[in-house]
C-alpha cells in the first residue's frame, strides 16, 4: 500500500476534517458507479478507501505517523529492533534507522548471537536466514513514486520517454498508445533497493499530459479548429488539415460556416480495452481577410441577398 497520506493528496499531519473531505471529494470522483467496466478507476477507489480506513483509526494515524509502523500497518524494522534489544541499539540506530545494512548486521549479530540456535530458528521463522554465524533478513525495497511530463502527441500514438531521477540516473519509461493524464505506470523492480537479497520495490510514474496547440481530447475522439477563408467556405474547397498522423484532405463544402462540423473516421484515438479508434472532428472557422480586399468591399455594398437575414435574432427575443 503507498503512503496513504499521497494517497489522499494530503501531506503528513492532516487534521480528521481534511482527510475526511479528501476522502468525499476522490470517493465521488473515481465511484465504480460512475465508472462502469473501468478496472482503473475501481482500482483508484479502492486504494482510496483503504487509505482513509487506515487514517481514520487515530491511533495507527499517530503509529504511522511516528515511523512505527508501515502504510500496511506492519512493525517497522526500526521500531521492532530498538523496543526488543532496548537501550543497547542507541549506538547502531538512529530516528531515521540503520546507516547500512553493514550496521543492521553487526546490530542483529550482537543482539541475537549469544542466543543460541533458538533465536536463530525464531529469525527463520520471520522469512530471515541465517549466514557464517550472522543473522540477515530479506526484505523487498521501497517503493518510490515520480512524475513525467508527456507530450500530447506521445500520450495519443505512444512511446518512449526519458525520466531523469534525482541521483542523476535515467529511466525509460514506455508510454502506452493512448495514455490519459494522471494515469500511473508501474515499473516492477525499479525503485529502492532490495535488503539481504530481497527484490527490488517499484517505481510508480504518474503521467502528466501537456496540452496540445490544436488538438483537444475527449474521451477517445479529438477535437480540432480549422480556419478556412470566405471563398472557401462559399465555393468549397478541398483543403489540408492535421491530424495525429500527419495532414489529411479534407472538403469543404459549399456554404460552410463557422461551426460547420465534420468527421473523420478513425483518425483518433485507440482505446485501449477494445482495440477502436475514435474519430477526428473537425470544426470550421470562417476568417475574413487580413488585409484591405476593396473588390470585396465593392461588391458587398451593391450586393442585395436574395434571402434577408438576421443572425442575431434570436438573441434579441
């Protein structure tokens, strides 16, 4: 389980009304009902449930809080070893715990050592092992959690980003075709390191998707405005537009007008459950010329319409 605090969005020390209503407000947002067949959001909200149920309980809240025990409410090392060795292990552990695991190995030899093979089969028994007369414990490394900015395009079609970590280490994260924003990768064994052996932790990245200059999403389909000028829009023309592989033609029909509306099939996005693009929308914007066109002036002051219209008439109702 992470940090149930990170879970919350809430930071270490949040009163009982603030956790409650970080609770409500991602209860509401990710509920199963709102989310029908979306294993994503059923996941999210149950991780938030779990956090709020280990929050809520001020006494675990204040245990956690003190670093004794973990987010899935164990012992933690630190804790376990300084109350059963005592005072003694002052010299070995500080608030933050062990230096090294050279440390926690010399600790658990002198504290455990001169007690025989039934301390040593108690430490078995607890998933450790013993070594050339030392106690050593396997336990898994911690998790760790990271953002990753990624381009409108890379989240659309998929790829492979670059994630620089604070050590000066690099990750390469792949970002799966489709990706939405705040969605969370999981790398398997790619966080803190392992003790005695034991594996890796995870590194959980959560994507932040940077808006695109023309492309809007919603849902699996985009969204994009064209402009197109006066002749095109009376006459009709086969112009280009973009698209997320590149331009495409396009016809523009005679008499389009601004909010004019088409639709190009299966040039967005591919769901990622069941394989289907949604489509491109496209949404024409008639523009008058940026410059003087005194023949157009012309002829729309001896240009009577056939039709006389009032584009704003139903405004004035």
């Amino acid at each position: 389980m992470k940090n149930p605090y990170e879970v919350l969005g809430l930071k270490k020390g949040a009163t009982d009304q603030e956790i409650k209503l970080a609770f409500k407000k991602l209860a509401k947002k990710y509920h199963p009902d709102l989310h029908p067949d979306d294993k994503q959001a059923e996941a999210k909200f149950k991780s938030i449930s779990a956090a709020h149920e280990f929050l809520k309980d001020k006494d675990r809240r204040r245990r956690f809080d003190a670093g004794e025990i973990d987010a899935t409410g164990a012992e933690t090392q630190q804790h376990y070893y300084r109350d059963y060795a005592g005072p003694s292990a002052g010299s070995h552990a500080s608030q933050e715990g062990f230096a090294s695991n050279e440390d926690l190995e010399e600790f658990l030899s002198r504290a455990f050592g001169g007690m025989g093979g039934g301390m040593g089969a108690g430490m078995g028994g607890m998933g450790g092992r013993r070594s050339g007369g030392r106690a050593g414990m396997k336990a898994q490394g911690q998790d760790v959690s990271y953002t990753l900015r990624v381009s409108f395009l890379d989240a659309a079609k998929g790829g492979v980003n670059t994630l620089q970590l604070p050590d000066g280490k690099t990750l390469k994260v792949t970002i799966p075709e489709g990706a939405e924003d705040r969605q969370t990768l999981r790398l398997k064994g790619q966080g803190g390191p392992g003790y005695g052996g034991g594996p890796a932790g995870d590194a959980y990245i959560e994507l932040h998707i940077e808006p695109h200059a023309y492309f809007v999403r919603k849902d699996d389909n985009i969204h994009l405005e064209v402009p197109v000028t006066l002749k095109e829009a009376v006459l009709g023309a086969k112009i280009q537009v973009p698209t997320l592989t590149g331009p495409v033609s396009l016809t523009v029909p005679k008499g389009a007008n601004t909010g004019t509306k088409m639709r190009l099939k299966d040039r967005g996005i591919r769901n990622r459950k069941n394989g289907q693009k949604g489509h491109l929308y496209v949404t024409l914007k008639v523009v008058l010329p940026d410059q003087e066109e005194p023949e157009l002036a012309e002829f729309l002051e001896s240009w009577t319409p056939r039709t006389a219209q009032n584009p704003r008439k139903e405004m004035l109702s």
